[in-house]
C-alpha cells in the first residue's frame, strides 16, 4: 500500500484526488494551509468511503501548514517515517490559481507557486521521496499555437499564473536529468475541470470571490449573485464566446491515480499529459447546458474582455490515451448536474 502526500489536498481538486486514492486503498497524507478551503471536506470524504465499506481513520492525516514553511514540511515527512508509513510520492496540487489576481499580484504567485515548489522538492529529496506529480495548467500554452494544444506545442503562457507553472515543470525537468538522483516526474496540464462528485458532498468551494465561470454560474442559479458577466463577446468564434475544454473533476482525478502508478511502475520516468476531453464548448453553450439539464435561468451581461484570456484552448489527448489508457467518461451534460447538486446540497449548509 502507498503512502501518497497530496498538498493542497483540501482544494477542489486536492479534495476529489484524494477521495479517489482513498477509494484505491492509499494512505493519503494532507497539506493545506486552509486559507481557501476547509477542514470539513474531510468529513464529506469518509461519508462518501463509508458508504462503500469500513473507513480506517489512520489512513488519512492532515497537516494544517503551509509549502513555504520548509521546517514545517520535514516534520510532516518525519512524522509519516516515524509512524512506519514513509511517504512514497507526493501530488502536487497548492498553490494560487487565478488568472486575473496573477496579473495584479505576482510576486505572492512566485512566491506561492514556485518558492513554495522548490522548499517541498527538497524536503521530498532530503527524506529520499522523488516521485511527484504536479498539478500544471493549459496556461503554459498561450495562445501561438496551433489547436488543439498537444504537448510539444511551444509554451507561451500570458500571465504570471502560467509562467510559475511553466518554471515548475522546467525545474521538474532539471531534477529529471540530474546525475546525481534517481527522480519519477510527472506533469499533469489540466484543460478546465469543473462539476463536483456525484453524491452532492464535495466539489468547488471558494472562500473568496470565485475566478472560473462554472461556480459563479452555479451561484447565479442559486440566488446567490445576480448575474454572470461574460468576459467578450467579439472573440473569433462560432457565438463570440470563449472556447475552453471542459473535464468533470472526477475523470480528472481516475487519470492522476493512473498517472501515479505509471510513475511509481518506472525506476526513472518522465510524464508530461494533458488532461482533457478534445472537445471544446463556449462560455454560452456551457450556460445554455447548464439551464437546460437543470431546468434553471442562469442570468448573465457581457463585459469587456479580460486580460490574459485567449479565444480557444482545446487538448489533443492521443497522448494520454495512449499511455495512460485513459480517457473520460462523464459529458459536459454530467458537470453540469452534478456541479449544481454539490451547490443546491452547500447552498443548505
């Protein structure tokens, strides 16, 4: 059984990673600072597990600390050692994440992002872990290149966000071809993941105001706010809407699960996915879904367009497919009712 270190494991996608490693029979080690999530996912996760069988408690242990705290991140790995459950190999998943908040902040997503990165990897080298997983982003691509995306496309992010994630992944590279360690590195470049799982107890929960478009169209419906505001409506596209590919959470989280075993199956690997569906759907055609599979108006306004967004992101997934033998199974239909049941169930609480 292997001992995986999940950071940011509280987040949206932390959260449903580690219900679906859970579910494997992993023991799963949390590190979250908590700043834009809760400890109370956990509760809904055991729900879930408990569900199917029995929950062994002592095989999820969460740490209330933050990556940059390289003193505070040898004690989790000493810990776990100490216990007899030495960390394997960690997924990589903290950091900050907004596009626009990028533009205006960046020293606190260098700082966050890749500082943050680079004190875990020695932590991880220290304790003799060197199989990690990271949570990369579509955004290393920008926007010269050809569509779809695929992984040797060239790397032009726009923002600050897409540029720590690109300083990542080369960082990753540099420890790849060291001489002196032996490292198992993968990088995952998630397209857009939206929806929540299906029992309706856990999904996307913002602490502030919410940068993607699916949970503030799910607030809309549900009375929260009054309206979304869709960012152009003079992009080249078929409606004049931005196109982005859209991945249930769920499908997200099986192909880290494979992508880890296809790491911890190889004595020296390198792994470099998209993660996504090949298929791209507008900002209206995701309302349009949304109202329609949930029997609900959703209101919206255009805005002008925002800086650092490009008109068409979509994945080629030959790679993964290919690799990986994986491929999704839910449809944007699927996001959409399992994302407003995760509301419709929070909204309550």
């Amino acid at each position: 059984m292997k001992n995986i270190l999940i950071t940011g494991g509280a987040g949206f996608i932390g959260s449903h990673i580690c219900l679906a490693l859970l579910e494997e029979d992993y023991n799963i080690y949390i590190i979250d600072n908590f700043l834009n999530s809760s400890k109370k996912v956990f509760d809904s996760i055991k729900k879930i597990i408990k569900r199917k069988a029995n929950f062994d408690h002592n095989r999820l242990n969460i740490f209330d600390g933050d990556i940059r705290d390289e003193i505070f991140l040898n004690k989790v790995f000493e810990e776990a050692s100490k216990n007899g459950n030495p960390i394997d190999g960690v997924i990589h998943c903290a950091g900050l994440k907004a596009v626009k908040e990028s533009i205006y902040n960046p020293l606190s997503y260098w700082d966050t992002n890749v500082n943050g990165s680079i004190n875990l990897l020695k932590v991880m080298n220290k304790n003799q872990c060197r199989t990690i997983l990271f949570s990369s982003s579509a955004t290393v691509y920008g926007k010269s290149n050809k569509i779809p995306f695929n992984e040797n496309s060239s790397l032009n992010p726009l923002n600050p966000y897409g540029e720590t994630k690109l300083t990542v992944e080369r960082i990753l590279e540099n420890l790849f071809e060291s001489l002196i360690e032996k490292w198992q590195v993968g990088y995952l470049r998630y397209f857009n993941p939206i929806g929540a799982h299906n029992s309706g107890l856990i999904g996307e929960t913002s602490y502030s105001d919410p940068q993607n478009i699916f949970p503030l169209i799910c607030q809309v419906a549900a009375g929260l706010r009054d309206k979304i505001y869709i960012y152009g409506n003079d992009w080249p596209t078929k409606d004049g809407t931005c196109h982005r590919d859209y991945i249930h959470i769920m499908d997200l989280s099986v192909a880290h699960k494979k992508a880890l075993d296809y790491l911890f199956e190889s004595t020296s690997s390198k792994l470099i996915l998209n993660v996504g569906t090949g298929k791209s759907k507008s900002v209206l055609d995701l309302i349009n879904i949304f109202e329609k599979v949930n029997k609900i108006k959703v209101n919206y306004e255009f805005a002008d367009r925002r800086d650092g967004d490009i008109a068409l992101s979509i994945s080629d997934t030959n790679k993964i497919l290919k690799t990986l033998d994986w491929k999704p199974k839910k449809t944007v239909e699927d996001m959409c009712k399992d994302g407003w049941r995760w509301q419709l169930n929070n909204s309550k609480k």
